[in-house]
C-alpha cells in the first residue's frame, strides 16, 4: 500500500545485489571482499553470544556476526545487528577530537550488512547499512547512514541495467544544458574545460564519456567507504556517499551520492545544515553553515560557506563562495565571491577573479531564452551592484566600476577598467588601468593566490603571474587596436589600414597625445552607442612598459634556473614561439598543445583521465622555456625589431626604472588609504589608525615587495653582462 514495500524480516541484510545482476556462480558479497577481504575474522564463541544478549544486542543471526581479535563483548551493548556483520578489533580505549571523547565499541545503534574496523566507535547510529568503516573512526548521533546497490557516488556513470536517462550531468557554462559534462572523481577544471568548450568536436566528446565509463565499474554491489580517523556526528542522512580518510562532518543536513576526498595532511570538513546532493568534493575542502550545492564538482583546497548556493557548477581550485548563488558555472581556480546578494549565472569565469557585493552576472531574464553565456578571462574583477547581460566576453584582469549595463559588452583591452557613464549615455574604457593606478593590488593578487595554495598534491602548475603567456598576448592585441584608433583619430579619413602602425608611431612621436578617443562603439557593446577610449597614448605606453617588464623577469628566471649567460638570448628565435595560448584550468598552454592533446584523445591514445592529466603536467617541463621565446617575440613586436645586443642593453636600463616604478606605486597605491581625508577623519590621531588599519611599515606585502625590487636590481647587475 502506498510508497512503502512490505518483506520477510529474515531477508533484512541479504540479497543486496539482486541475483539478475549477480555473475554466474558469485554471491552478493563478491565485490565486498574485493574492498576488503574476508580473511581474519572468526564466529562467535557461545560465551560472547551470551554476554552479547546479556548487554541488550540482538541478531537474526549470530553465525552471521564475524569479529577480529581481540574482541571485547562488553564494547558491544544495545546493537542490532542484520545480515553479514564483520567487527575488527575492540580494546578498551577511548578516541578523542576536540571535546568529542567516546570509548570505542559499537552502542545503541543498527548496523546492517557492514564491515566495522578496528578500535570504531560507533554511539547512536539509527541506521548503518553496507558500509565498510575504516579504523579509528568515531560516528556520533547519526540518524541514518546506508548505501544501496546502484550507488555511483557522485560519478557520472550508469550501472547494469539502468537506462540512460538516470546518468548524472552537470550543465555547466550554459543553462540550456548544450555544454553538460559527466562529473567524476578526479576531475579538474581543464578537464571541465576542454568538455565544454570544443562541442562542434563530436568524436571528442564522445572520447571524454567514453573514458568517464571505462574508468568505472558498471557492476552493481558496491559497499560505501569510510575512511581512517573520521569523525562524523550530529548528522540527519547519509547515502551513497564514500568517504576519505579525516574527514569530519559535523550537523550536516543531507548528504547523497557524493564521493568526499580527503586525507590526513588535506582533510576536509562539512559543517552545520549543509546540503550536498550528487557531487564530488575534493581534497582539503570546506563547506560550512548552510551551503547547499547539487550537481556539482568542488575542486582542491576550496570552500563553499554561509548559506552559499553552487548547483550545476564547478568550483575551481583554492576558490571560495560564501553566501551568494551560483548556477550552471565552470569556475577556475582563485575565485572569491563572498556577498550574500551576488549571484553568478551561465559563465566561464576564468579564475583569480572577484565577485562583489550586489553583484548580478547573467540572469537568464535578459534574453529571450535561458541559453546566454558570459566569459571573463582571468583576474575579473566585477564591482558593487554590478548587472551585466549575455551575451559578453571580458580580457584578462578587466575591471568594472559600479553601473547597470544595459547591454552585452565585449571588451578586448585587458587590465582595463570599464565605466558605464549614464550622464553622457555611453561606455568608458581606461586600458592598462591597473599598470597605471592600482599597482598594489595587482602585484599583491599574484603574491597572495601562491601563498593560498595550499594543495597538497598539485596536479597542475598554476600561472598566478598577472604578466604570462596569455596576457601578454592580449596586450599586443590591445597595443594594436589602441594604434588603430589613434591613427584614425590623427588623420582621420586620410588614414590608411596599411600603415595604421607607423601612423600611430609618428603621432606619438610628435607630442599627439588626445585625452580620450570617442569611437562608434566598434563592437565593444551591442549598442549604437559611442565609447570613449580614455588616454590611449598613455595606455599603449603603458601596455609596452608591461611587456617589458615581462620580458625581463622571464628572461631573468630562464637564465637563473638553467645558469646561463644573457647571450643565450640571442640564440633564441622567436620563429619558434607560440602566437596562441589557453588557460587550461589555471595552466597556460600552447594552443598547439591543445590541439595535439584533442587529435590524440580521438585516436585513443588515453585509457583514463589520469593520463589525460599526466599530459598537462608534461608541458611543466618546457613551459620556462616556451614562455622565454614568447617573451622574445613580445619583445620584437614592441621594438619593431629583433632582439639584438642593444635592445637587451636597453631592456636592463628600462627594468631598473620599471622596477623603481612597480615599487614606489605599490607603496603609493597603498598609502592614498592612509592619506585619504575621509578614511582618517574617523581616527583622532595616526596612531590610533595604525593600531586598527596597521602602519604601513607592518605590511607584509610591502615587505616581500622591497625585497623583490632588491633580488630584481642586484639580478639585472649580476646577469645583464655583455
């Protein structure tokens, strides 16, 4: 009658693989011996029955209960056990986390079909079925903790006889789910990545499931681990969920379908009224107060707090996301958006990023459909009370000011700040912003992402360096396009798309420098609204100092770390060098490489993701090298030229001035906080600011940065030697 199902009592614990999907001449423990082997246990002695029952246990079955020696009955007390119990070891001790302190053995609890292992203690437990319990493991007041025989454990897989219909996708990127990809344990943001993006590329994706399932057991039976040294307690459900070594799980809601990574020097920790729902979590994450996340994928090392929303979305790595929605997103790693009124909609965020407070990134009502997307490279930065619309696309390290864009945006100049200037009715676009006036918190973004890291394993090398591969390719771009204008500007109609460059050259050398440029939009918005370019001479100076300071801490690492001679740099053709690049998931990598890695996968050459990411860590190896003849061939743009004896002379004097330059805006960036008028007019005197704000001198960034510009002037010494 009804939901609920009616059976005879004495089955409760048996027939978990249902015998249609057991193997000729297999019973339904074969796949749980194979987790763990069924030898070293032993019957009960009638005397430990006796003292079983004396303690108030039950057993439809006492033959059915297995233990390990030695055995302490006495550790035993208000248990009912069903099926095929195995308990290891039970001495008397006690196990202690923080205030929690239990004696180990196994009390007022049901345990079902469930392998227990040494010196466990397990109080309270309402419902424990098919489960092998690690050592040392402390389970504290949970209602109900079970694993059924179809469990794939946050993985996107199907089990034997399932239709397809019951897979797990994750519809990242897009909420018309046309960039859906199968989460699985292990996967890292590349690996969302290059599902995602190339789907015009059908024998690819069809690689990608393929290798997803071949990695995986369709067998059904498969019992739920958990791990050594777990504490969980306090907690309402659990189901189909495995669970890494160290975990601890405190208060949590709901927990199903989900593989929880963690270990003993990477632990990760669920918190009070958390709800997660098919996942995968990875190692040394964090996920607190309220969050509730379904569909998901969260990488190493990041958090999820305060009642934040993650649904159809993949966390990158070292990121964080408090109180805020996010939906349908492939995020990679340094993200933070901590603001309870933000939310993140369809988009490709590319890591290193910030959301902010009020904050509204692609809400499906700005179009006809829910199929928009938006795409920000890294080091995207949107300000307070933000609105943007799909479809837009952001450089690296574009920066917007406060404002309700109407309209979708392409903006092609990176470390820019975008404007939204409603007197006037039109964009504003300061390029190279950054470079020019925010030096402190660029140079601190790259100093405190690699201070963050704090993975353990690192399965990719990350770029944190603001000035890379990627960026500096869009600088040339940028460098480019601003000469085009002011070209055009200068001599108007008369300008020629063949000399734009050497127009743009003479102008600048002539002291024609226009405070802004005032374009028909040009493509940057969907409107038929003008934009006005702010100091574009200023911007392209800018952008060309960048490159070489680029140049400079590239060529000097290259020749630091294999001891070489600055004329090894004349050797270098930039014939050579890679034009194209990609942030693979944080990593930089050549287009080239890319593209090799995707005609590789369709020949299948790949048997698992895990060789997959053996060739991202491959590119580490050359990745100093490849940067250093980019940096050569960056060089030679801006030069109009080839690197030769004099311009490397010439980049030794420029880095020392462009190293003063990074280190007096560093400070002078800073120090406008302590000289603003409005900031201390709520301190009576400067002391009382330094004790809540710390004194400059304190800064810890500012200190590392002094010794930076130090290391930096005596290797330019030491080095630049003709």
């Amino acid at each position: 009658m009804g939901f609920i199902k009616r059976f005879d009592a004495q089955l409760l614990g048996y027939d978990f693989i249902e015998r249609e999907h057991l193997p000729e001449g297999k019973d339904e423990y074969y796949i749980r011996y194979q987790q763990k082997p069924k030898n070293g246990f032993r019957k009960l002695t009638g005397q430990e029955v006796d003292m079983l029952v004396r303690n108030g246990n039950m057993s439809d079955n006492w033959d059915t209960v297995l233990v390990d020696a030695p055995f302490n009955p006495g550790l035993v007390r208000n248990c009912i056990f069903f099926g095929l119990v195995r308990i290891g070891k039970l001495e008397p001790q006690c196990l202690e986390y923080h205030d929690l302190r239990l004696p180990v053995g196994l009390y007022n609890s049901m345990i079902i079909s469930s392998d227990i292992g040494n010196n466990v203690a397990i109080h309270n437990v309402g419902y424990l079925s098919h489960y092998i319990i690690d050592d040392e493991t402390m389970l504290f007041n949970i209602n109900e903790m079970e694993v059924s025989p179809k469990a794939k454990f946050g993985n996107g897989i199907i089990k034997d006889g399932e239709t397809e219909d019951k897979r797990l996708w994750m519809e990242i990127c897009n909420e018309n789910g046309g960039r859906k990809v199968l989460p699985f344990d292990g996967m890292l943001t590349s690996d969302a990545y290059l599902w995602s993006k190339y789907r015009d590329d059908k024998e690819l994706m069809s690689c990608f499931k393929e290798i997803t399932e071949n990695s995986y057991s369709s067998l059904r039976g498969f019992y739920g681990k958990v791990g050594k040294g777990c504490i969980i307690k306090s907690t309402k459900s659990i189901k189909d969920v495995n669970i890494g070594d160290s975990t601890y799980i405190k208060g949590a809601n709901k927990l199903k379908n989900l593989t929880i990574n963690s270990s003993d020097d990477s632990p990760t920790q669920i918190g009070e009224g958390v709800e997660l729902v098919n996942g995968i979590i990875g190692y040394g994450c964090k996920v607190f107060y309220g969050a509730k996340a379904v569909r998901f994928v969260m990488g190493v090392n990041s958090s999820l707090k305060y009642g934040a929303r993650l649904i159809n979305s993949f966390l990158g790595e070292n990121s964080t996301i408090s109180c805020c929605e996010v939906l349908n997103s492939l995020i990679f790693p340094s993200h933070e958006q901590h603001h309870n009124n933000s939310f993140l909609i369809a988009a490709s965020i590319f890591g290193q990023t910030n959301i902010a407070a009020g904050a509204t990134i692609g809400s499906n009502h700005t179009s006809r459909a829910n199929d928009g997307e938006i795409t920000a490279k890294r080091g995207f930065w949107a300000g307070l009370s933000t609105t943007l619309k799909h479809n837009s696309r952001f450089a690296s390290f574009t920066i917007l000011a406060k404002a309700n864009y109407l309209h979708s945006l392409d903006i092609r100049y990176p470390f820019a700040l975008v404007a939204n200037n409603e007197a006037e009715n039109r964009l504003e676009i300061i390029p190279a912003y950054w470079w020019r006036y925010n030096m402190y918190a660029i140079e601190r973004n790259t100093w405190k992402f690699v201070k963050r890291d704090n993975r353990k394993v690192v399965e990719q090398k990350f770029e944190y360096n603001y000035l890379a591969p990627d960026s500096v390719s869009e600088i040339l771009d940028a460098i480019s396009s601003l000469k085009q204008l002011v070209a055009i500007e200068f001599k108007g109609n008369d300008a020629n798309a063949s000399n734009f460059e050497k127009l743009a050259d003479a102008a600048i050398a002539d002291g024609y420098n226009p405070t802004s440029i005032t374009v028909n939009n040009l493509g940057f918005e969907a409107s038929r609204r003008n934009v006005l370019i702010k100091k574009p001479v200023l911007a392209i100076a800018a952008y060309q100092d960048m490159v070489r300071y680029y140049a400079l801490n590239v060529f000097l690492e290259y020749l630091k770390t294999n001891r070489l001679n600055i004329r090894t740099i004349l050797n270098l053709s930039s014939d050579k060098a890679e034009k194209c690049w990609v942030n693979l998931g944080g990593q930089i990598v050549k287009c080239s490489f890319v593209e090799d890695l995707k005609r590789r996968i369709k020949k299948r050459e790949f048997d698992s993701w895990t060789q997959i990411h053996q060739e991202y860590r491959s590119q580490d190896a050359s990745y100093l090298y490849d940067k250093v003849l980019h940096a050569v061939y960056a060089l030679e743009v801006i030069s109009g030229k080839g690197v030769d004896e004099e311009i490397l002379k010439n980049l030794a004097v420029a880095g020392k001035g462009l190293a003063e330059y990074v280190k007096k805006q560093i400070y002078a960036s800073r120090l406008k906080d302590y000289q603003d008028p409005f900031r201390k007019m709520l301190y009576d005197n400067d002391e009382e600011m330094d004790q809540v704000l710390g004194g400059m001198h304190e800064n810890e960034f500012i200190d590392y940065s002094i010794k930076q510009y130090d290391e930096l002037l005596s290797d330019i010494d030491r080095i630049f030697v003709f």
